[in-house]
C-alpha cells in the first residue's frame, strides 16, 4: 500500500505520517517512511537547493525538472522497491505537490504536470492521499515557528517567504485536485489539535482499508494500547 500525505507549509503531515507509521507497525505491518524532496542520495543534494532561501534566479521550469528528477529517483530507487517487498509506504509530499504548487501555485500548465509526474513515476500513484487543510495564514505561522525553533529558516525557507496569495493558490489548488479524485483523496481538518488530527488520518486509513480490501487487509484489532 503507498499513502501519500500532502498539504501547505505547516499543516503538521510530518507528525501524522510518524503516528500512522507507529500505528501500522503496531499492527504488524512493515512500513517505509519517507519524503519528496530529499528521500534518496540525489534528493538529499537537491533538497538543498529546492529549499533553501539563498538559491536565487531559479527559473519555474528548472524547479519543475529538479523536483521530477527527485521524484523519479526517489520511485525507482526507494518506493517501487519497498512496494515490491510488501511494505507499507507512507510519503511526506508526492506528485500532488508538483501539481500544486508549480501547477496553481506557480501557474505551470496541470496537464503538462501529469504527463511529466507520469513519466518521472512511470505512472507510479498512491493509492490514499491525505490532504492536510487549514487557512494559510495558521499554517504558515505554524511553520515560521518551526523553522526558526529548528534553525532551518535559511536552509528550508524558501517556499515559506513566498506570497500569502501563493499559499493560498496552492491550497485551492489542492482542494481542486481532491475534488477531481475523491476516491483517492482524504481531506483531514489539519487546524485542529494535533490529537484530533491523527484520528482523522486513522479513521481514513481504515475507511480506506475497509473500502478497498475488506476482511483479508483489515487492521488487525490487537495491541490496542500500543499505538497511544
Ligand atoms: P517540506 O519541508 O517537505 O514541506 P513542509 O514545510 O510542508 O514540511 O518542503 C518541501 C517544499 O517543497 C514545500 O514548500 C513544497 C515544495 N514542493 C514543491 O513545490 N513541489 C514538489 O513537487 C514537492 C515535492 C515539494
């Protein structure tokens, strides 16, 4: 199973995602935790300068690329072949975050996006997405408080000191995409406590899970005191 777990700056899918992870694995499930930018070498080195606030000039067209080079290394070398293992994976961003920030937010055309997430993933998608929503302003806060608490301002703010109109492009723009595919999409209330949050995301995956695979991929019920 591949759940990607997307959303603005801020929206808290990081501490989400390492709950579900500990969840899955006190379920007995093998679960891969990982990122877009930065989940493989050549990511790590990319990330570097996707993020940080000194890189200047940065055409939207050389962005787009370095992102799908990511991606295409991040699939072929980590995703595919923990899927193939039988494990969970669970990835912090994916192609919905090229569709929306370089697609709403920067204003690059969608359908060329899909064509080029298709060809950088060979058509890999997750089967859950779990769009993280809140007002732009709370979610930049949160990550403004964040970066600074973490030192990161410099290396990773380069997408946060953009416009509150490209933030707020970039969650219609998610808000777009999760209309398109309710399906595959799970909106969750990202402002409110981060308690609340993560059952929302349980309750999804195991409305998923219930959907798409009932009886044999059931959670099992056991150690229901472990994941707290
Ligand atoms: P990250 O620190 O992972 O996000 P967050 O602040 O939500 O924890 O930063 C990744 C940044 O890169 C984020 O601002 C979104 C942006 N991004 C794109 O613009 N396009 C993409 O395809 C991806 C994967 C990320």
């Amino acid at each position: 199973m591949f759940i990607s777990f997307e959303g603005i700056e801020g929206a808290g899918k990081s501490t989400a995602l390492n709950y579900l992870a500990d969840f899955l694995q006190s379920r007995g499930l093998d679960c891969l935790s990982t990122r877009e930018p930065g989940g493989c070498t050549l990511g790590r080195n990319l990330r570097s300068i996707l993020l940080d606030a000194r890189t200047r000039n940065l055409s939207g067209r050389a962005e787009l690329f370095l992102f799908l080079a990511d991606r295409a290394q991040h699939v072929s070398e980590i995703i595919r072949p923990a899927l193939e293992a039988g494990q969970v994976v669970l990835c912090d961003r994916y192609t919905d975050s090229t569709l929306a920030y370089q697609g709403y937010g920067r204003g690059l055309d969608t359908d060329y996006l899909r064509r080029l997430n298709q060809a950088a993933t060979g058509g890999l998608q997750p089967e859950l997405t779990l769009l993280f929503d809140l007002p732009v302003r709370c979610g930049l806060m949160r990550a403004g408080e964040r970066n600074r608490a973490e030192g990161l301002m410099l290396v990773e703010g380069r997408f946060d000191s953009e416009s509150l109109d490209f933030h707020e492009r970039v969650r219609q723009g998610y808000r777009t995409l999760a209309e398109e595919e309710p399906d595959r999409f799970a909106i969750v209330d990202a402002a409110q406590p981060p308690e609340d949050v993560v059952l929302q995301c349980r309750s999804a995956l195991e409305a998923h899970m219930r959907g798409h695979e009932p009886d044999e991929t059931a959670i099992p019920e056991e150690n229901e005191d472990a994941d707290t």
